[in-house]
C-alpha cells in the first residue's frame, strides 16, 4: 500500500519552522544597506578618483573616442524629453479649427520651429482635444433629443 501524499505533504508543512508564504526575514535587508563586493570597490575607486578623472580626459583629449564620450555625457547633460515646446498654437473649439491647427502643427515642423517628435506629442495633445470637442457635442445633441422625447 502507498503512502498518501497529502498526509507527506501535511508533515513537511508542519515541520518547517515557517509557515508557507512567511518570511524567515520579515524586515528584510535594510534600504540603503550596499553589498561588501561593492563597499569595497568603491572605496578603491574613491582612493584612485583623480588619476582615473585625469587618464580619462588625457586620453579623451589624445582622440580616444570612448573617453571622449563619457567626458561629455558627464558635461552636458543629456536632454530631457519633457522640454518644454516654445509654439503660440490658436485654442479651437470645433472641427475646422482642428484641421488648421493640424495643418499649422505640419507647417512649424516643416520649418523646422518643431520637430517631428515634438509635432507628434503636440498632435496627440489636439486629438484628444477633438474628442473633448466631440463629446461635448454628442452630449449636447442627445441632450437636445432627449429634451424632443420628453416633449412628446
């Protein structure tokens, strides 16, 4: 006869010193708390911090393009996507005004007061401005037919 796997199954549950789904840390490592491998390479690279700064820009300067990327990527920083877009656009309020908007938004781009990233993000900002508008108007019209039917 077989031994039932349910009845195994009971026991290594009972035996454990945790129960399932319990941590046998329940804090956990400290936020912050930095592995030793790492404490102790930084503290060799925080010894040795000039003379690395002053080969890598010696062989930046020399024509190493490597070193030359990683000096400028520390100068300048990186743009941001999130920059704000110098463009004057005119407020719509119904469907024509979308289409010149639209066509104003592929003007800028095409001389370059935009680029075409920034004419997308702007274009995506219209579209849901025309939603808003159509929604406004569908709930104006059934507004209004809701109105006849009650008349009625």
């Amino acid at each position: 006869m077989k031994p039932d796997k349910t009845a195994k199954k009971q026991k290594r549950e009972c035996s454990s010193k945790f129960k399932p789904g319990q941590s046998g840390n329940p804090h956990g490592r400290p936020k912050g708390t930095k592995n030793k491998a790492t404490i102790i390479a930084q503290s060799l690279l925080d010894r040795e911090a000039e003379k690395l700064v002053s080969h890598l820009i010696k062989r930046a300067l020399a024509g190493d393009s490597t070193c030359l990327k990683l000096c400028i990527e520390r100068l300048i920083p990186p743009k941001k996507q999130d920059t704000p877009i110098h463009l004057e656009i005119p407020v719509s309020s119904d469907h024509n005004d979308i289409r010149q908007l639209t066509g104003y938004i592929i003007q800028a781009t095409a001389n370059g007061e935009i680029t075409p990233h920034e004419a997308l993000i702007i274009s995506r900002v219209v579209d849901q401005h025309r939603k808003s508008i159509e929604l406004h108007e569908f709930e104006e019209r059934l507004g209004a037919i809701e109105n006849s039917i009650k008349e009625k």
